[in-house]
C-alpha cells in the first residue's frame, strides 16, 4: 500500500512542471506511453499474473515510466508534477480515452 501511495504522489519536494510540458503535450505522452506499457504487458502478462496478480498495475505503471523517461527524456517526478498540475485524470476525452481500453 506504501508503494502505491508514493506512486500517486501529487507534489514532489523542489520539483516543478517545465514550460514546455503542456497539458496537450502531457497527454500525448501519457496515451502513447500507455499504448506501450500495454502491448508490452501482454507478453509478460501470464508471468506476472503467475508471481502475484496485484502486480500487475505497478508493472504497467513501472513500463510506463520507464519509456517515458528513456523515450522522452522525462524524468518520472517532473512527468507525475505534470499530471497532477494539468489535472489529467480528471480531462475528459482522456477519461473516454481510458475507458476504450
């Protein structure tokens, strides 16, 4: 439960979104790092599903992060400041978004 806790995080200590991470820009990269932690999963997810089922959200966020960090050159605190600072989860076409997968 720890883990999951940081993991939603809103505010990271000196941390603070850059200007040209905007809200469209966050959600680009939101929708197209989850199109790759998806298609990844499939292919690990009987594994992860065999070790223990609970994981299997933290290793879809951890997949995730990791490409957006290693594609975009985000770091995972500047990217979760910018979720929380635009209010995504809250944005409604992504909301449609999530819930067509």
């Amino acid at each position: 439960m720890e883990l999951l806790e940081k993991g939603m995080k809103k505010s990271v200590a000196g941390v603070t979104c850059p200007e040209d991470l905007t809200k469209d820009r966050v959600i680009a990269v939101f929708k197209e790092a989850n199109e790759f932690s998806i298609t990844k999963f499939k292919s690990m997810s009987n594994l992860v599903k065999n070790l223990d089922p609970m994981l299997a959200p933290i290793v879809n966020s951890c997949l995730s992060h990791d490409y957006i960090t290693k594609t975009h050159n985000i770091p995972e605190t500047v990217f979760k400041v910018a979720l929380s600072k635009f209010e995504i989860y809250n944005d409604k076409e992504l909301g449609e978004y999530m819930n067509s997968k």
